[in-house]
C-alpha cells in the first residue's frame, strides 16, 4: 500500500481546493470577456486587433483551465474508484511524494518521462 487512507483523504481535499480555484477562474474570464465587449468601440480598426488579441489569450487561458479541471475531476474518479496512484500505463504504484506535487498525476515519473518524449513537438 502506498498511500495511507490519510494522504487520500489529503489529496482529495487538495484536488477539491483546486477545482474550486479553477472554477472560479474560469467564472472570472467569462466576466471579463462580457466586460471586454461592453466596451465603447470608438478608438478604430487598429484596437479591434488588439481586442481580439487578447480575447485569444483569454481563450488560450480558459481552455487550459478548462483541461487543469479535467485532469482534477479525472484524479478525482480515480480516487471513488480504487484506481487512483497507480501508473495509467504500467499500473505500478505511483510515487506518494509525486503525488503530493502533483495530485493529478496519471503516471509515474518514468512513463510520463516516455510519453512526454514520445509527444514532444517535432
Ligand atoms: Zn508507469
């Protein structure tokens, strides 16, 4: 056993406390996006790029939120279901200090070494 019922339960308050946060980002941009196009348009064409600039970073943003909030509710099933720190790929106990960096790890430190290498760009 690797994880005591303790550090579950730890990590699972961590997860909840960090979907919470994201949410709530992403609650936030939303706002502001509305605030963005409430604003008068009467600095012309140029500002409209720049406008749009910043609506793609916002989105940029968001969706990475968006992933972050998958991978927490993903941990999360993980932890109802039983199958939570073990390696997604070599099901092999995953390390409880990686754990505790990263709750939502899906693999132990060598497969994500591997898979990180087998996705990298280029
Ligand atoms: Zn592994």
């Amino acid at each position: 056993m690797s994880l005591s019922q303790h550090e579950l339960q730890d990590l699972e308050q961590q997860l909840l406390a960090r979907r919470a946060t994201v949410l709530d980002e992403l609650r936030r941009e939303t706002r502001d996006e509305q605030g963005l196009l409430g604003l008068p348009s009467h600095r012309g064409e140029s500002d409209r790029s720049v406008d749009f600039e910043m609506e793609a970073v916002d989105l940029a943003q968001s969706l990475r939120d968006a992933g972050e909030l998958q991978d927490i509710d993903s941990a999360l099933e993980r932890l109802r279901d039983g199958s939570y720190g073990r390696c997604a790929d070599c099901a092999e106990p995953i390390d409880p200090a990686r754990l505790r960096a990263q709750p939502t790890a899906l693999r132990c430190a060598a497969c994500q070494l591997r898979f990180e290498h087998l996705h990298a760009p280029g």
